[in-house]
C-alpha cells in the first residue's frame, strides 16, 4: 500500500470514529437538556457547563499534548512528530473556539459579565491566541523542516507559559478581588448532573482523538502533495 | 425563584455544535481535495 | 570563556555600529514613544483618571511598543545581507549569536527606555527622582524577559511571508506575565510604596527571566537551518 492509500485509510476510519463521536455527543445533548435536572439557583443556563467544561479541557489537553510532541521531536527529528503536534494544535483551536464562546454565554447569566479575567479564562484566552498564531506560522513556511522546527520552538515555549499566565493573573486578582462571582458547585454536585457531566468528558475526548486521527491524515497527504508538486516543477 | 436564563443555554448548545460539526465537515472536505 | 564573550561583544558591536549609521529603528522607537505617551495621556476622562492612574499603564505600553519595533529591525538587517550566513560560517559558537543579538536588542531597547522616561516624568508630572533605582530595575527585569522571548521569535518570523505581522502576534501572549509584573510594581513606586509590597512580582519576573533566558538561548540552534 502507498503512503498515500495508507492516509486515506487513516482518514475514512477517522471520519468513522467522528461520526460515532458525534452521535455520542448528540447523546449527551438529549441527556443535558431533556433528563438532567435544572439548577435551582443558576437557571437553565447552568446546563451550559456540560458542553463547555469538557470542551475547555479537550481544547486544553490539546495544546498541551503538542507541547510535548514538540518537545518529542525536537529530539528525536521524526516529521511524524511534527505532523501528530500540528494536528493536536488544530483540533485544540476548534475546540477553543466553542469553549471561547460557550463561556460568555454562560458568564453573562450567571455571573452579570461577558468576561472576568481570572486565572483560567484569561490563561485559556491567551492560550488559544498563540496557537492562533502557531498556526498562521506554520501556513508562512514552506520548507516542511523548517516548519515543524519553528512549530517545536512555539509549542515548547507555550508550554512553559501557561503556569506564568495562570499565576499572573491569580495574583492579579487576590490583589484586587472582584465582587463574589457565582463559582458553578463542581463538588456538591448531585449524581445525575456529576454523570451527564463526566460522560461529557468523555465524548468531547473521543471528539478530541477522532479529529486528531482526521487531521494527522490529512497532513500526510498534504505533505505528500507539497512533495508531488516539488518534484514535477 | 430559578431564572429565566434558557435563551443562553439554546444559544451556547448550537454554537457547540455548530462549530464541532462545521470542523468535522472542514476536515472531509479538504481530505476529498487531495483524494 | 574569554573568546565567547568577545564573539558576543563583537556581535553587539556590529549591531550597534550598523545602527548607529541609520539610526532607523532608535528614531522610529522614540517616535512610537512620543505618540503613545501622548496619545494615552489624552485618552481619558481627566476627571474621571488622575495622571497617576494612567501613568504606569501608559509607561509600559510605550516600553512594549517600543522593544517591538527594535526586535522588527533585529534581524531584518541580517537577512537583507544575508548577512547569517556569514555569522554561522565563522566559529563563533551558535548560543553566541543568540546572546549578542539578544544583548544588542536589549541595548537598543534600554536606549529608548532611557530616553523616554524624562518625557514620561514631563508629560505625566510624577515625581521619581528617589524611586528611579527602583523603576530601574523592575525595566530591567520586564524588558530583559520581552527582549529574550522577542529575539528568539523575530529569528524565526523574519524568514516567513509576514514578519512584522506575525511577531507580536506570537509575541503578545509571552507578554502578559512580565508586563502585568512589572506595571504592578510600578503603580507602587509611583504610588511612594516600599518595593517590598511588590515582592511577590519582583520573584515572578525574576522565575520568567531565568525560564526563558535559558530556553530561548537553548532553543536558538532549533531555530537555524544546518
């Protein structure tokens, strides 16, 4: 089998593992909305937590599984490497996009604000930003060695940012305490919710893995086409 | 008395899945480009 | 130990003598300063924000600009003559370059730091005669930390299609940490406070100095083509 009939393959059985994904998650909406009572104190929009945590920690564990795979590569030089990390990174950026706009719609009923800068929205913005721009880099270099070198570089370093940022803002904050926002109540939270939430998790993860698999494959054929085209010119 | 927030928890459910769906859909489309 | 730090002398030298004959990056430096100081004072309800409220902000925002137009220039020069070329040939050991690059960006930036101060002491009226030591470190805690971050990037931007787009792109969010640090302390300078209210920024500069001093000068040789 060639390369390139080995990335198709990789992509249909991604496309499969997406398909079964999404209708796990189509699950999760009907349990959220129709079998999952509503919060007394927070009002329907309470719900909003069950798509947006577990797209917050998808998105998350993304960025930082292309750190890694960055660090990885950068030792090891294994172009696979760099292909695994850009794909993680893409995911982690559409998975951000609807944490990035699930939260507000959730702070603005529950807390009186679109946005708070506390540690984690404002870590998980800025975040997202770099890989924003991770991304734009890596469309701006053509040498695909170069590429996953700059992309190792940027990974590692955001890496290493995200603790500095979270204390950043922390300390900004106790130093100047806003009025009391609403903390949703992770822990006292009754069975019914505390399963329709970590079931959640659990999709948005397989959504995570089956996009990864789709993106992976895709970069392979990419590169195999950029490769294509070098050669007839 | 339980407010009467549904509006923002409609409008934050479709956008989850308006943009999960959108991706998965981007990412077939550009795989059929290079078939 | 002795050659090393006369290679990144060197490489501060050129840079500097390079400059010094343009003096294009300094002038749009200090221009940028000029605008955003004033700009910023303008900008507000007088009424509403005492000087010392925008002050600290309005110092930090003209210092970031400022560091970015100097990284901008950095290595564009380099490329322009391909002049990288020739510094990789020499024995000159690669984390040499880093630092003298890094060391000539941070010089640049100093300067126009330097000279924007006294324009911030007349257009915001703040008294730092017996606080300057103090503002003197904090900058340099913050711009050594913007310094070393923004020379790793600019070596890796100035080689693709949109650099002066991409660099503060990449750059802004490695500025969140030191710029919020380092305007905290200032607000307490300004403010007549004892630097040691500030304590716990000071250790958050200082943790990001030595986290990415070293990780951009380690990081430096993935950055070059062999």
């Amino acid at each position: 089998m060639t390369r390139k009939d080995k990335a198709l393959r990789l992509a249909r059985t991604g496309q499969i593992v997406t398909g079964a994904a999404l209708v796990a998650l189509a699950g999760i909406y009907i349990r959220a909305l129709v079998f999952t009572p509503v919060d007394r104190l927070q009002g329907p929009a309470q719900k909003i937590l069950y798509v947006h945590a577990p797209a917050a920690v998808s998105a998350l564990t993304a960025f930082a599984i292309c750190g890694i795979l960055s660090i990885v590569y950068l030792g090891l030089r294994d172009r696979r490497l760099d292909r695994a990390a850009a794909s993680s990174a893409e995911v982690g950026v559409a998975l951000s996009v609807a944490m990035l706009i699930s939260g507000p719609l959730w702070g603005k009923p529950v807390w009186g604000t679109w946005w708070a800068w506390d540690a984690r929205l404002t870590s998980t913005l800025f975040i997202f930003l770099l890989f924003v721009g991770y991304l734009i880099m890596r469309d701006s270099v053509v040498d695909p060695d170069q590429r996953a070198r700059f992309s190792a570089v940027i990974g590692i370093m955001g890496l290493v940012l995200v603790p500095f940022i979270h204390v950043t803002v922390y300390m900004f904050r106790t130093l100047h305490p806003d009025p009391t926002l609403l903390k949703p109540s992770a822990p006292s939270m009754p069975g019914v919710m505390l399963v329709t939430l970590l079931s959640s998790f659990g999709v948005f993860f397989m959504v995570y893995v089956s996009f990864v698999i789709q993106r992976y494959a895709l970069a392979d054929l990419q590169e195999l086409r950029d490769e294509e085209m070098l050669r007839d010119s | 008395m339980t407010p009467d927030n549904g509006g923002y928890m409609v409008a934050a459910y479709i956008v989850v899945a308006v943009v999960t769906v959108v991706y998965a859909v981007s990412l077939a489309w550009r795989v059929r480009k290079l078939k | 130990m002795r050659d090393y730090v006369r290679a990144v002398w060197a490489i501060i030298a050129k840079d500097a003598t390079v400059e010094w004959r343009t003096k294009t990056a300094f002038s749009s430096a200090l221009v940028f300063a000029i605008l955003v100081l004033s700009i910023l004072y303008f900008a507000r309800d007088r009424t509403a924000v005492s000087d010392l409220a925008v002050a600290p902000g309005a110092l930090w925002v003209t210092f970031t600009f400022a560091a970015m137009v100097v990284l901008n220039r950095a290595f564009l020069l380099e490329r322009e003559n391909n002049a990288m070329e020739g510094l990789l040939l020499t024995p000159v050991p690669r984390t040499a370059i880093f630092v003298g690059k890094m060391g000539g960006n941070l010089l640049f930036v100093a300067l126009v730091e330097l000279v924007s101060v006294p324009l911030f002491v007349l257009f915001y009226n703040v008294s730092l005669t017996a606080r300057l030591p103090q503002l003197i470190l904090v900058t340099a805690m913050a711009t050594v930390a913007f310094v070393a971050v923004g020379t790793l990037l600019s070596a890796m931007v100035v080689r693709t299609r949109f650099a002066e787009l991409m660099l503060p792109v990449l750059l802004l969010p490695f500025l969140i940490p030191p710029v919020v640090g380092a305007v905290q302390v200032t607000v307490l300078i300004l403010a007549g406070r004892p630097l040691s209210d500030g304590m716990g920024w000071l250790k958050l500069l200082a943790a990001f100095d030595i986290a990415f001093v070293t990780l951009a000068v380690l990081l430096f040789e993935a950055t070059l083509d062999e």
